[in-house]
C-alpha cells in the first residue's frame, strides 16, 4: 500500500504542480460518446483516436491488475501564452519548449522510481500523452480541475496550460482523490467565441475545423484556415480567465527554448530545423510543412 501524501510530496519535490491519486475505473460514458464523436466524422484524419477505445475507457486492459492512478499535471504556461500581436507564424506555447513526451515521462520515471524504493512491489506503466489512456478525465477524478468548454481540462490555479501524465499503478493507496466541488465555466464562453473557425462544440471540438491539427496533420485538399498559427492553436486557451490570472510555470524544464518570432523560417534549411527543433514538439512537423502553413496561412490573411 502506498501513502498518498508521500506520492504528492515526492511529485512535488520532481516538479510536478498538481498531482490526485484515485483508483483505477472505468470511463464507460466517454468511451460510448467517443465512438458517437468519431461517427460523426469529427475526428477527422486523427486516425489514432479511433484505435484501442476499449484500452482507453478501461485501463485494465493496458496494465493488467491496475488498482491505482497517479494523476501529475505541471504549469507550461509561458511569455506567448497570452497571445501574439499580428504575426503570421504563430506557434502553440507547449511547442516552444522541450517536448513534454520527454520532460514528462522523464519525472514520471522519477516518481516510480522513488516509489519503489518504498515499495519494492510497486509495478505499472507510465504515460504522458503516449497511448489511449483517458487522461483529462483521470485529472478531474483526481480532483485537479474539470473539463473546459474547449474540453481541455481546466484547473484553478493554472488554468489550462497544463501537462498532464498519469502511472497506472498495481498498489492500493491509502486515500483517494475527489473531484472538485462548486467549479466550473459557468456562464463563460470566452472559449468558444474566441476559436476563428467555430471548432468548438459544447466541450468537444470538431477537429475538421480545428487549426491545432490543420497546422499538424493537413491534407493536400485541406482548406482550414490557420489566421497565423504555424504549429498548434492556443487561440481556445489564451482567452480563458483561469488562464489570465494563472502565474507564468516556474519548472525551468518547460522555459521555451526559442523565440517563434524572431526566426526567419526562410533561412534555414531542414537539416538546422532537425538539429535545432529535434527536442520540441516541431519534430513532429518539418521545414516543409511549416512553410506550406506560412504561405497557407499568409494568402489566407490576405
Ligand atoms: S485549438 Fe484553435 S482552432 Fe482548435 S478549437 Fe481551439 S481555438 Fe479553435
Ligand atoms: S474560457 Fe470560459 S468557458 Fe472556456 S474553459 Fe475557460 S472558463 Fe471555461
């Protein structure tokens, strides 16, 4: 059995913000709504959330014997958080700093490992992100916040940007997490009116209109428009108040580690993108494709 206190001390001390500890269970509900979502073909290209549903409402099925979650979730939230002033390169604010796959999986490596120091009978699997887990709706089980109108979760003290990782865990703990009481959007709406393309739908998003996955994902016959964003949208998140009023992250791992518009993107060539961008999230994209969003987005603006 672990101790719950001593699993938020510990992720605290690793540089963790938040962390909720709940059992394992499963996410009936979202899985059933999730296959409505994709039906009705909002998933869009995003073929890998259509994969492994099973997997994603029961956590059983990727860790067998799973009794406990260990829900961690850290403040991103930086210097272009807030929004850009009439730039036409314009990149999400997770993006400008090493990729949290790493960062994240690193600390959660971290917290196992003391862990088990205690607990030498302590098994189970990390993510961050990486396979079909339910990871917003854990954070709000854990009582880390709840379920925005752009369904990001959203928490009280640093809004929405926040990363999240979870360790599905074979021991029982302690004590349980719950989730939040009195929180919430209430009449707020900022979100949604604030997204260019109209993607938001009561908390969830069509991704066939989302820029966040045009700038990342789109097709030769995509016509989404981007209004200035190369990688990633923050347009749903900048505007949120939980988000105004959350401090600026103090994890040095998640200080951006360059400045998106002071490069000129047309003097470089892949062979720096790789080198300079291998660690952040841009590795995902290319040179090609963050060119193709500039003229894209450039002769939409027009
Ligand atoms: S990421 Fe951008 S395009 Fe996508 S829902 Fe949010 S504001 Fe809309
Ligand atoms: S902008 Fe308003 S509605 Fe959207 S997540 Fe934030 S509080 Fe909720």
């Amino acid at each position: 059995m672990l101790n719950s206190d001593l699993i938020k001390a510990t992720a605290s001390a690793i540089g963790f913000d938040m962390c909720g500890v709940v059992r394992c269970q499963k996410f009936a509900a979202e899985g059933e709504f999730l296959k409505q979502w994709i039906a009705d073909g909002k998933v869009s290209n995003l073929s890998y959330l259509q994969r492994n549903i099973d997997k994603r409402t029961d956590a059983t099925l990727l860790v067998e014997g799973a009794k406990s979650v260990i829900v961690c979730g850290v403040s991103y939230k930086n210097r272009y958080s807030e929004g850009y002033k009439d730039c036409n390169q314009k990149i999400a604010s997770y993006a400008l700093t090493t990729d949290y796959h790493i960062t994240i999986k690193q600390m959660l490596q971290q917290l196992c490992a003391t862990l088990k120091k205690g607990c030498p009978t302590l098994s189970g699997r990390i993510f961050t992100d990486s396979a079909p887990v339910f990871e917003k709706r854990y954070a709000v089980e854990a009582g880390l916040g709840w379920i925005g109108r752009q369904s990001l979760l959203v928490t009280p003290q640093f809004g929405t940007f926040v990363l999240l990782g979870v360790a599905i865990i074979s021991e029982e703990c302690d004590r349980y997490d719950s989730p939040l009481q009195g929180v919430g959007c209430g009449e707020c709406r900022r979100c949604v009116e604030a997204c260019p393309n109209g993607a938001i739908v009561e908390r969830h998003i069509d991704t066939r209109r989302c820029i966040s996955r045009a700038t990342i994902e789109r097709q030769s016959d995509d016509n989404t428009p981007l209004h200035g964003w190369i990688f990633g949208c923050d347009e749903c998140q900048s505007c949120c108040p939980y988000n105004r009023r959350a401090a600026a992250a103090t994890n040095p791992r998640f200080t951006p580690t360059f400045d998106p518009i002071a490069i000129d993107w047309n003097k470089i060539d892949e062979a720096e993108f790789s080198l300079r961008f291998a660690n952040t999230p841009l590795s995902r994209s290319s040179l090609e494709r963050i060119l193709s969003n500039i003229d894209t987005t450039t002769q939409m603006d027009k």
